[in-house]
C-alpha cells in the first residue's frame, strides 16, 4: 500500500474506484510512465524487472525507505502531494 501511494503521489499511477464496489480501487499506469517506457523499450534498454533483479533486497527496501523520505519532504513542501 505505501508503494502505491508513493507512485501515485509520484505521478507514476491512478487509482480510482472500480466499478460497482466502491471499497475496491483500481491502479493503472499514467501516460507520462507509460511514454517512458515506450522510450526505454525504443532505445533497447533492458526491461525494469531485470534491473531490480539484480538488487539486493536491502538496497531495494532502502530505495523504497529512501523514496518514502523523499514522499514526506515532498508533501511538506506542497501539501496534497501532487505536482502541478
């Protein structure tokens, strides 16, 4: 759940309600993200996965504790947490 609302405080996700249950949220990548991707498949990069594969899953929980700091700072700078 935090790494959601990271994301999409990130501008990298959406959340909204899913139809007819209004408990459940439905989580879909933004176009901004979606673009990066396509420009990272088009330059022949390797895919993200492959990438976190190769880190450690400290360095991946001090990346997400890293990102969370940086989430708080965020929203102190501008409360909602949302980029203009």
């Amino acid at each position: 759940m935090v790494a959601c609302v990271a994301t999409e405080a990130a501008g990298l996700v959406e959340r909204t309600a899913a139809p007819g249950d209004g408990r459940e949220r439905l989580v879909a990548l933004t176009e901004a993200i979606v673009e990066v991707a396509r420009q990272v498949a088009a330059a022949g990069m390797p895919p993200l996965w492959q990438v976190v594969d190769r880190v450690s899953n400290e360095d991946l929980a001090a990346l997400i504790q890293g990102l969370e700091a940086f989430l708080k700072a965020f929203r102190e700078v501008r409360p909602g947490g949302r980029p203009p």
